[in-house]
C-alpha cells in the first residue's frame, strides 16, 4: 500500500489532526542511507514528523527540521514541502543499541537528551520563519510536542513510530498529530487525554494495520472526525546533476581551475539522497567557461 497523509478536523473544528503512513518512504531513506536499526527508528520518526508538518504548509512553502542532540547519531536533517515530499538523513547511519524493555529500540540514546529541535520555514518571503527549543525528551514525538506548544504555541500531541525488522529493512511507520484550536471545550480536551495516555503505542496501531484515519478515528472517536483531504507521501530529493553544475559555476573559475589540476574529475554526492554525481575533466572545463 502507497504512503498517504489525512486532514482532518474533529468535534466540530475544535481540533485539527493529522495522520500518517511513512512505511515505504521511511523504507527507502533506509536504503539509501543504509541506517541501522536505532538510526532507521530516528530519521523515520523525525520525517514522519516533518512530512505531517510540511503538510501544514501552503503552496511552494517547504521547511526544514534539525535535530542536535548529544548522542552518537549526530544531527538529522529533514527537508519537506505542502506536496507530501520528504527527504532527510541522519549524520551517523550505523547506530544501534540493544532494545530497551518491552523491544523498543533506544532512540533517546542515540539522539541524546541535550540539545536542540529547530524548524525553519521557507513561505518564499524574504524573511524565513524559525523556532528553536530544547530537547526534553530525545524519543522525537515529545520533542515535536514541545516545539507546537513553545515556539507556535499551539497546544498539540505529537506521536511518530518505527518498527524496524531484524535484518534492518523497515516493518511499519506512520504518526500523527493532534492539534487544539483556540476556545476547545474542556470537556473534548479531557476525552483526548484520556485517549491518548490510554491508548497502545503508535507502532503497535501500525503493526496491528491500522490506516492513517483509523488511528484518527482510535484516538478521536470516528463520530466525531470530519476527514478534510487524503495526499500521497513519498521520498522525494530535488538534487540533480544540473543543481551541482550550477553550483560548481558558483565557485568561480579558480576554484574549477584548481579541480582540474588536483583532482581531474569530481564525484558530488546528495547528503539526503546518497545520489552521486560524475563531473569529468572535460565537463569541469565546460563549467569553468561559465563562471565568472
């Protein structure tokens, strides 16, 4: 089954949720990043988090999500867009620890409890918008839940899970959020943390086959959820060979020049997507023709 997002509000607008399914895209920053399980657990809740926060966006907005925490992992980087495209990248993939009681794996270990979650907002203004918080927790979801209720100040619970096989190719993953708008009643805001400190984890709703408006519909009641909209989720990097040779252009001929004399051709390679890109001698003579 495709990875999908759903939109929804609940209790007649007073809250807004998302849902999400990152199975297949968390799956293939495995492979290309070839993280290990504890790493895979990490990325894959910090892009299940980003792409429902992307999806928060408009139009040709996209943000970006930096994770700096103290532990082995190093940062993690997430990129998304308002399209439901998701790429990022964990500085070191080949982290992994023991499980934890009851089989969950250590992310707050390997992301570390000191440190910093920061989201910057790209609406295609002048001005970026970015928010900065501390880690409170390292397990990713309470980290995110921070960030709503500090930096936009938007009362919200954010829940994101990985399951990860044996042999470290991804078994499930999804998450959402749940969001209160401003004057909820008290009454609904009791009935959701009631459901939420009640109900089994989310990785356990996605080995279970629970669908991203079902999770919703656990969590919410499904009398009370209005789904707005559906979107396709999927890995997505926007590096290309043409992207690399404008910025080689970029560096001026000297530095093209120096290439040329001490390497001869150049390997780029996408931090996000591990692509790599071949520049030959001659192709680097070409560019160098360009630049200023």
């Amino acid at each position: 089954m495709n990875d999908y997002l759903v939109r929804a509000l609940a209790f007649n607008g007073q809250v807004r949720a998302y849902a999400v399914s990152t199975t297949n895209t968390v799956a293939e920053a495995q492979r290309r990043h070839d993280t290990w399980r504890t790493a895979s657990a990490a990325l894959g809740r910090a892009m299940t988090a980003g792409v429902m926060m992307g999806a928060m966006q408009k139009g040709e907005a996209k943000i970006t999500i930096s994770i700096e925490g103290d532990g082995p992992l190093g940062p993690i980087i997430v990129d998304a867009n308002a399209k439901g495209e998701v790429r990022g990248y964990v500085t070191n993939p080949h982290v992994d620890f023991a499980s934890r009681e009851g089989g969950k794996l250590d992310v707050r270990r390997a992301v570390g409890t000191e440190g910093t979650l920061s989201v910057v907002k790209d609406v295609g203004m002048k001005d970026n918008f970015s928010g900065r918080v501390p880690l409170v927790s390292g397990e990713l979801g309470e980290d995110f839940t921070y960030y709503f209720a500090l930096s936009e100040q938007t009362p919200s619970s954010v829940g994101v899970g990985v399951l990860v096989n044996g042999d470290d190719t991804i078994s499930v993953a999804g998450g959402f959020i749940i969001q209160l708008l401003p004057d909820t009643d008290d009454a609904v805001i009791t009935q959701i943390e009631n459901s939420l400190n009640t109900m089994p984890y989310i990785s356990e709703l996605l080995k279970d086959g629970l669908k991203p408006e079902e999770i919703l519909n656990q969590i919410l009641g499904e009398e009370n959820v209005k789904v707005l909209d559906t979107m396709p989720i999927k890995f997505e990097c926007q590096c290309s060979k043409d992207r690399y040779s404008r910025a080689i252009i970029g560096l001026g001929k000297e530095e093209i020049q120096d290439m040329i004399e001490t390497e001869g051709g150049i390997e780029a390679q996408c931090h996000f997507c591990n692509e790599a890109y071949a520049f030959s001698e001659e192709e680097l003579e070409e560019l160098k023709k360009e630049a200023k």
